[in-house]
C-alpha cells in the first residue's frame, strides 16, 4: 500500500466505477461499498475499463489534440519527408 492517501483513492475509485461494452450495450457499474471493502483487489475484465483508465485515455486524447503536439506532428512530418 502506498502511503499517499490520495492513491489510496485512486484504488477506491478503481474498485467503484467501470464502464464497458456487454454484448452489444454500453454498460456503467457502480459499486457503492468500494470504499468500505478496502479487501477487494482489482480485477481484471477485458470488456470494462475502469474510472481511473477512463480519465488517463481523457487526458492522453486531450495532449493530442493540443495545437502544440499538432504542430510538432506536423513538424516532424515535414522533416521526415525531406529526408
């Protein structure tokens, strides 16, 4: 465990929320004694991410939207080709 509470609320917000893909349907689980059973361990399941990943792809898209990154693709795109 990691002595910093706040990534011991990262595990709480892990173990609480996921979303995924169920057969054909978008589905949100919610787990309202995440918090109180700190036993549970996360697992693994291929058709859900959890609440924790969701926001890390969020802010991965997010830097490569950014105009910087843009402009530094489209930078290194010029300089490949004039190779």
């Amino acid at each position: 465990m990691h002595s910093d509470p706040g990534f011991g609320a990262l595990g709480v917000f892990r173990r609480s929320f996921r979303i995924g893909i169920v057969g054909d349907r978008p589905t949100i689980h919610f787990n309202p004694v995440a918090n109180e059973d700190q036993s549970a361990r996360f697992r693994y399941e291929p058709e859900y991410i959890d609440a924790v990943y969701l926001e890390f792809l969020a802010c991965i898209g997010h830097i490569i939207s950014s105009p910087n990154v843009q402009a530094l693709q489209s930078a290194i795109a010029v300089d490949i080709k004039s190779r």
